[in-house]
C-alpha cells in the first residue's frame, strides 16, 4: 500500500462519516450563533429602570449628576433614577445600614456615596448586589468625572450656558491603516475577529491531532496496524495518516471560510450598522490562516502520532495529551497583550518558539503585520522543528506502533530514536 492510497483512505474515511457533514454544517451556525446572538440581545435587550441612592456628602454634585445621567429607555424613562438621601457625616454608618437592607430588598438598584473630598482625591462608593455590570459601574463613574468638571468650570467663572457645550463628548472613529489603505474599524471587531479565527485554528489543530491519535490507537488495539505493515513501511503510514486526516480538516475549513463569507456577506445586507459587529477578514488574513494552519497541523499531528503509538489505551493517550494542549492554550493567555501590543517583546519571543508560533505570528498579523522576514523566520523555524519532529516520530512510530502491553519509559523512547 503506497503513501497515495493511505492519504485518500485516510482522506475518505473522515469525509464520508455522517458526524464530518453534521459539525461541518451545523459548527458555522452555532458559531454565528455565539457572535451574532449576544450583539443582538444586547441591542434589543429588554433594560429596566435602575433606581438609585446617592449619599452626596459634597452638597452640590447630585443635580450635576441628574442632568448627566440622562440616558432613556425606549418607553422615554431614565435609565437611572437617583434619589438624594440627605446626610451627615455623623450618621452615615447608620444610613448606609438601611440602604444595605433596602438593596437586600430590591427597593434600590444600588446606592452610592460621594464623599466630602471627592473633588481632591476622586473617589466615590457604590454598592450593589450586581457589581459585574460594568456599563452602569461605566456611565456613573463617566457621570460623576462630568459633574465635577462642570462644578469646577462654574466656580472658575464659566456662564453655565456654555459649560454644556466646553464638556460636549468627542465620538472618536477608528480608522485602520492597512499598506496606505483606510479601513474603518475597531477595538471590539478587532479582537472578537481575531479571537474566533484564533479559536478555529486551535480547534481544528487540536480537534485533528486528537483524530490522528485516536485514529492509531484504535487500529493498533484492533491489530489492523499489523496488516497495513504488511504492504507499507511505518513512516509511509504515518505520513499518509497525517496528510489524509489533515486533508480532511483542510476541506472542512475552507468549507466553514466560503460559509462564513457568506454568513457575513448576508448579515451586513440583513441589519442595518451598527446592529451587527462587522469583522474585516482580508484575503491575506485567510491565505496566512491556511498557511499557519498547516504548518501547525503537520507540527502537532507528528506528536500526537507519537502518543497514538506508545500508548495502549485512551485512558493513557489523555493522559499524555494533556500537556500538548497547554502548548495551544498559551498563546490564549496572551492574547489580549498581543492584540495591545502585537511588536511587545513577549508577542515577539512567542511567535519565534515553533510550539506556539503558528498561533501567536497569525494574531500578530492579523493585528499589526510585522515585518516580512520576522514572518518568515516563524515559519522557516517552525518548517525545521516539523522535519526534526517527524524525523523522532517515524523513528518512535515504527518501533512503539507494534508494541503491546506496557508504556515505554523516556529511556526507552531515546533508545528507539537512536535505533538506524
């Protein structure tokens, strides 16, 4: 059985399961489902109205506040209705003892002191049961940074009148600047974008190498490997697995891009902007996917191939794949550093370091392109470390895929690596 024959049994065996066809058209909507859904929901979201307490110990911020907390809900409601609780210093520990109860309750939202020197050292208190919603904690703290410049501006001698007009917010665009080209965008499409590329290139490099380990473990179980022996070499069986099963993680993705395209081709024409968050996904970004794509694949599917073959049940193959997982989780940790700084001296060392290179260089990329040879020097190093990795694992594969009963030790793997 020739290299060839391998790669298209492997090949059709993936692609004409009913499971394949199913995640292949089913894993876009769901996906589609966990972008567009929390966006939608959050437009057209049922919001109710906040009622809240405000301790104002400075006796002047709390009609500034009023006046700058006035966004409406639909039905022309404020969104926050504040109710000045009137205080001294002296009976605040009492005061706030009730407001704790009251929001126990529900009869308020939250409550929230401004303390006497607020203006000196800008703090203030809120307390709710809820402090995870950030937009409320957001718009109140924006509110009271307001009133207080507007308070400041006043005693400085500025006509009321004009003060509402020298505060005015400034909406500031985002414009990307791509080889001389403008692209309108953003903090949120920037990075959701980059996140759902980066966590479908994780999927399927894992998801895939995972298919190849389990692949050689059940037909060395099953005793097949023995038989396919008999008409290959193991180097030749474990490429043709590799490139067959890879083959079929190719054909899915570019299935999931042409029906991605299509999703968003079709959501950009169905909602009116700014309902939906538009993701800039150039042909570059998706000719760099499929690069680092296979790039990744061919490095890790070599490895899980080694575990497929050393180990005998499922049960040890997890146990040892595990650790190659944390290898694909790292560049998740620093993604959000990346994205910042894409040219960061953490980014960089990571995106030269072939176990986490072909994930961190694409987040790099899709951010900032950095310069062509840093591009190229990632995947050089990562084309070497893929030949170095095969060259062990067809050494450890031809030995460890006819091995039975116990798990050889890390002795014993240098020891096959060294066998000619």
């Amino acid at each position: 059985m020739k290299l060839g024959k391998i790669i298209k049994k492997e090949y059709l065996t993936i692609v004409k399961k009913k499971s394949f066809l199913i995640s292949t058209l089913i894993t876009p909507f769901i996906m589609g489902a966990l972008i567009f859904l929390p966006v939608y929901l959050a437009q057209f979201g049922m919001e109710t109205q906040k009622k809240i307490a405000v301790i104002d110990l400075t006796k002047e911020l709390f009609p500034e506040l009023v006046k700058n907390l006035d966004r409406k809900l639909k039905s022309g409601q404020p969104v926050y209705k504040l109710i000045q609780i009137k205080a001294i210093r002296e009976d605040l520990n009492k005061i706030k003892n009730l407001l704790k109860n009251k929001v126990e309750e529900k009869e308020y939202y939250a409550y929230l002191i401004l303390p006497e020197d607020i203006i000196k050292k800008r703090e203030a208190e809120y307390y709710s049961k809820n402090v995870s919603d950030l937009q409320t904690i957001e718009e109140i703290s924006e509110g009271i940074t307001s009133s207080i410049a507007k308070l400041l501006l006043k005693k400085e001698g500025v006509e009321p009148n004009k003060v509402d007009e020298l505060m005015k917010r400034v909406t500031l665009k985002t414009i990307k600047i791509i080889k001389g080209k403008e692209k309108k965008t953003g903090f949120l499409s920037e990075y959701f974008g980059l996140i759902f590329l980066v966590s479908l290139l994780f999927g399927l490099m894992l998801g895939y190498g995972m298919t190849i380990m389990r692949n050689i473990l059940e037909e060395k179980n099953a005793r097949i490997v023995e038989v396919l022996l008999s008409s290959t070499n193991p180097f030749e069986l474990m490429m043709g697995k590799i490139i067959g099963i890879g083959s079929a993680g190719l054909t899915q993705m570019l299935i999931w891009i042409i029906l991605g395209m299509a999703g968003f081709l079709y959501a950009s024409y169905r909602f009116p902007k700014p309902h939906i968050m538009t993701f800039n996904f150039s042909f570059t970004m998706v000719i760099f996917f499929l690069i680092f794509f296979i790039l990744g694949f061919f490095l890790y599917a070599s490895i899980f191939a080694i575990v497929g073959a050393i180990t005998n049940t499922d049960y040890e193959a997890q146990q040892l794949a595990g650790p190659i997982t944390w290898f694909l989780i790292v560049p998740f940790i620093i993604a959000f550093m990346t994205t910042r700084n894409p040219n960061g001296i953490i980014p960089v060392i990571f995106s030269f370091i072939p176990f986490f290179a072909p994930i961190v260089m694409f987040m790099r990329i899709s951010v900032i392109q950095p310069p062509f040879y840093e591009i190229l020097i990632s995947v050089i190093t990562i084309i070497l470390t893929i030949i170095f990795t095969i060259w062990i694992s067809s050494k450890i594969f031809r030995i460890g895929i006819l091995m039975y009963g116990k798990r050889p030790s890390i002795k014993e793997l240098i020891r096959w690596v060294k066998y000619r």
